[in-house]
C-alpha cells in the first residue's frame, strides 16, 4: 500500500471512529542504531508461564549489565525486580489482560495498578481483540482508558499490545487510534504468543498512523541485530526481546 493510499484509509477509519481528521503526521527520524542506541530500546522479555524467579533474578542482571531500557515479566514477578532494580534506571515492565485481552475492562484496570503499586513503572495491556474486530470501538476505548487511568494515577506509562497477526489493516489503524486517543504512551504490534509476531510493515504502519511523538513498541520474533535495527529503522521506539543478551553479543558488547 502507498503512503497516499495508507493516508487515504487512515483518514477514513478515523471518520469511522468519530475522530476528527488530522494532518498527515510529520515523517518519522530514526535515531542511529548504534549498541548503546540499542540497548536502550529494549525491554529484557521472561513471559513464559514457567518463568522461576531465578530466571526472573538473572534478567534483571543482564539488563542492568547492558543497560536495557525495562525488564518485562509477569505481575507475580514484579516486586522482585522492583527490589532487585532499584536505584538504577532500568524500569520494570509488566503484563495486564495478558496474553488473550479478553478479561473484563475492570480487572484490567484492577490488575495495572495492583502491579503498579507492587513497583512496576510500565504496563503492556492487551486489548480486547474480539470487540474490535466486532466494530465494539467503545468497548475497546474504554478497556483501553481504565487502565490509562491507573497508569496515570500510578505515574507508569501505558503501552497498547493490539496483536497485529489477528488484525487487517482497517484494524489496525482502528486499533492505533483509539488507544492514541485513549491517552496511551505506546501501541505495541504483539504479545509473542500468538501465531506471529511483529513486522516491519506492520511497525511502519503504526508508526504512520501515531505519528512521529507517541510510542511504538515492536516484539514478537525479534532474535537478531539485523532484526532489531530493522525495527527500530521501521519506527520501533522500543523492543520487546527475550534475545537482549544475544543481540548485544552480535553488537560485540559482552
């Protein structure tokens, strides 16, 4: 799709949602994608249902080791590492309404500020895939504010996971607006639990459709240096990875 035609939709799905129409964004400057640049893009990813807080304890080394911009790992793991990363700058990251989205909009917003108050200064909620792929966008806004709202109250950033691999392109662009216009700090392409993972065409997409100021979060698939600068080149402002200590490595910091 060209950019003329990816404007044309945009502009037509936020006649869709209500939206009022809006310029085209200005072009997005990606910033060098040096291992120092890198590095500080990444969240140092555990999700998996058997995470031990061994494993937990070590993430959390390596990203202080290499200086990662967050540690991402479920809400029952997030006082650890609120203890384990204390005063230092890496932020810890965790999970709301993950992976499957479908948990009601207050439990969401419950489950992001219990995380909160336990240390966490991030969460990666995943919306309601269903409900926008029914045309419910008041239903997804609203899930998507409760938890902006927690994130506010507990001065924590939002990021929006709309699992692009279910998704087509309507949708989007659907789902990159309302969480914008929700208040969120980042749209994120995946959770790396579904049957794919993020793209450059789809980080480059949402980039056009954010603009060059909102966050968006690339994870899913990402195993690699060339993988990592290619997002990040595509738009990505921050990666989701479970190879951090891998791609540092391909960088040539040990």
């Amino acid at each position: 799709m060209s950019d003329t035609d990816l404007d044309t939709l945009i502009q037509q799905v936020r006649a869709k949602l209500g939206l009022a129409a809006a310029p085209v964004p200005q072009a997005f400057t990606a910033a060098d994608s040096s291992a120092a640049r890198l590095a500080g893009l990444i969240d140092h990813t555990i999700l998996k249902p058997e995470a031990t807080a061994d494993q937990v304890s070590k993430l959390c080394e390596e990203a202080r080791r290499f200086s990662f911009a967050a540690v991402c790992i479920n809400p029952t793991h997030v006082a650890l590492a609120a203890r384990l990363l204390k005063d230092t700058h890496v932020k810890v990251c965790t999970v709301a309404g993950f992976p499957l989205g479908a948990t009601l909009p207050e439990v969401k917003a419950f489950e992001a500020g219990a995380a909160i108050a336990a240390g966490a200064h991030e969460v990666d909620m995943v919306i309601n895939i269903g409900a926008l792929k029914a045309g419910d966008y008041a239903l997804v806004k609203q899930d998507i504010a409760g938890v902006v709202h927690a994130c506010r109250a507990g001065k924590a950033l939002c990021k929006v996971i709309i699992e692009t691999c279910y998704l087509t392109s309507e949708e989007k662009i659907a789902a990159c607006l309302l969480a914008q216009a929700a208040g969120a700090d980042f749209v994120k392409t995946s959770t790396g639990f579904g049957p794919a993972g993020a793209t450059i065409d789809d980080v480059a997409l949402m980039r056009r459709v954010v603009g060059p100021k909102m966050g968006v979060k690339a994870a899913g698939g990402i195993r690699d240096l060339a993988t990592a600068r290619a997002m990040a080149a595509a738009g990505a402002t921050r990666l989701g990875v479970s190879a951090g200590v891998k791609i540092m490595q391909e960088a040539g910091i040990v």
